[in-house]
C-alpha cells in the first residue's frame, strides 16, 4: 500500500474519530503538530495516565486501547502499544 493511501485508510477508518479525539487529548499536553505516523509510546503513556486520571471504567480504557492497537496496525507500529492492559495498570474486566 502506498503512503497515501495508507493516510486515506486511517482518515477513513472508524477508529480514525477516537484517534483526533485523542490527538487533541495530546495537543493539550503540549504534543503539537502530532500525526499518526508521529504517534510513540511516550504519547500512548500520557493518554493512559490522562484516563486514569479522569477516572475512566476499564472497559472504557481498554476499548481506547483497542484502538490505539488498531491504528498502530494501520501505521506500520505495532510495537508501540503494549499488548498487554495490565501494563498500564489497566484490570480486568469482569462480566456480574
């Protein structure tokens, strides 16, 4: 797949709206200018740390985490998001 279309298939993608959800998130950090291809595991901890700190439910945060997973997929990163929740102090979730 050619660059470009590789930004058409994240711009276009359903995960594509939680991710400039999350790069505002950032943007208010003083991460400026980020793009997808620019997205490290420095910014995955902050956005982590910033659920944690509002107080997100698990499942919350892990569904986040989906996407994140995602769109390190579509850009070639898997790498920089931990497979594993419990990494990021993230529990488990439980069915009642």
């Amino acid at each position: 797949m050619t660059e470009p279309a590789r930004y058409r298939t994240v711009r276009a993608a359903p995960g594509a709206t939680s991710w400039r959800r999350q790069a505002e998130t950032l943007h208010q950090f003083g991460y400026r200018g980020l793009r997808a291809r620019g997205l490290k595991g420095r910014h995955i901890e902050a956005l982590v740390a910033e659920w944690r700190r509002q107080g997100l439910a698990d499942g919350t945060v892990k569904s986040r985490m989906a996407h994140l997973r995602w769109l390190a997929n579509k850009i070639d990163k898997p790498g920089i998001v931990r497979r594993d929740n419990a990494s990021y102090g993230v529990g488990a979730r439980y069915a009642a």
